[in-house]
C-alpha cells in the first residue's frame, strides 16, 4: 500500500512539474500586408537566359519577431542551417528569416546556371555562375541585419534573408496570419518585418501558458 501511494505522489509530482515546463506563452495575431505585385512577362533581353517557366512572384509575407532580454538558454527556433533555392526562376522562399549563426545553401534546381549575390552590408558574397549539378560553398550569416540576394543572370530574381538577434521568430502567411510559440513570460518588443521600409512594432507583457493577441495594422 505504502508503494501504491508512493507512486501516486510522484506521479502527481511528475505532472506538476511538466505543466510548469509548459507553461510558455503564445502570441497569435494578423499583419496588415501589401497587395501582391501584378505578374509581369519577363522583358525580351533574358529570353536567351531563361530557356523554362518562369514562376510568379511569389506573394507578400511578414517576419514576426520578439526582442529583449532573454534566457542564454533560450534555443526555441534557432537554425543552425537552412536553404535558398532557385526553381523556376526564382528565389524560394523569397523571405528567409534566420537567427545569427545560421549556414544557409543556395541549390539550383533549374537546367540552367544562376549566380546568386549580395551587396549588403550585413553579409556580401558572390557564389559565382552554377549549373544544377553543381554545389555551390554555403554562406554563415553571423551578424545582423537585412541581406538582399540577386542572381546576375536573371535580373528579375529577388529575395531577401532577415538576420536576427533573437531565438524567437516566425513567418506569417500570404494571408497575414501568424503564431509565435514556446514564449518566456515578461514584458519585450514585439516587431513585424514587412520590408527594408516598414517595420512594425508593439511592446508586449507575456503571461505563463497565456496567448496574447496582437494585430499590426498597415501602417
């Protein structure tokens, strides 16, 4: 009998401790976004360089991100590598955000060569010209800041990697919907990333195993 409640006790011990480990906060909202380019023909000077389909502009998203103080244990959403690829003449996804430190590759996948660059401050390097069957050096982004990528062959191709000080971020969808997870209590900055122009912000106060809501009007 003594057992039988022994075991009890430390089950119930067990699952206290589980719900104060998950006890996180949440923050769900929506981000006001522009309207989507109109889809444009590509002009005639790249009909020699564009021997495929050329895929739409891929639609408007926003990055969400919390800053302030944080645990140095803090590891929620933190890449350590991730991918650019080059499919259909594009860049996907056209919006990478990344945590400082993250290795990110740039695979072709189209029968023809691209060449992916950056004049940005924050990250510059030029992978030079590849074909899809070759594998081009990967690139650490290991400060902060907004690095805009381009392909010297296909002038229409732009994208874009945001690099962030923070373990917490995510991407909203084409729609603006988005939910930030697994949250520190306390009171930080909550911003949302449009573009290079319109960023957005609201300071936050985070409650254990709350869900606060939070929506960015266009601004």
């Amino acid at each position: 009998m003594i057992s039988f409640f022994r075991c009890v006790i430390c089950c119930v011990l067990l699952c206290a401790r589980a719900a104060v480990v998950w006890a996180e906060a949440a923050i769900e909202g929506t981000v006001a976004l522009p309207q989507p380019k109109a889809e444009t023909t590509a002009p005639s000077r790249y009909e020699n360089k564009v021997p495929g389909e050329v895929a739409p502009p891929p639609a408007p998203v926003a990055v969400v991100y919390l800053e302030g103080n944080f645990s140095s244990a803090a590891s929620t959403n933190a890449t350590v590598s991730a991918k650019v690829v080059q499919d259909h003449f594009q860049f996907s996804p056209a919006v990478l955000p990344v945590r400082i430190g993250t290795v990110v590759e740039f695979p072709n996948l189209d029968d023809s060569y691209h060449n992916v660059f950056s004049y940005s401050k924050t990250k510059r390097f030029d992978l030079g010209r590849y074909r899809r069957d070759e594998k081009p050096a990967a690139v650490l982004f290991d400060k902060p800041g907004v690095v805009k990528l381009y392909c010297e062959i296909h002038e229409h191709m732009r994208a874009t990697i945001l690099v962030l000080d923070t373990p917490y971020f995510t991407k909203t969808d084409t729609n603006g919907n988005f939910r930030l997870e697994h949250l520190p209590a306390g009171k930080f900055t909550l911003k949302a990333w449009l573009d290079e122009k319109t960023q957005l912000e609201r300071a936050v106060d985070l409650s254990d195993g709350a869900t606060l809501r939070v929506d960015f009007a266009a601004k």
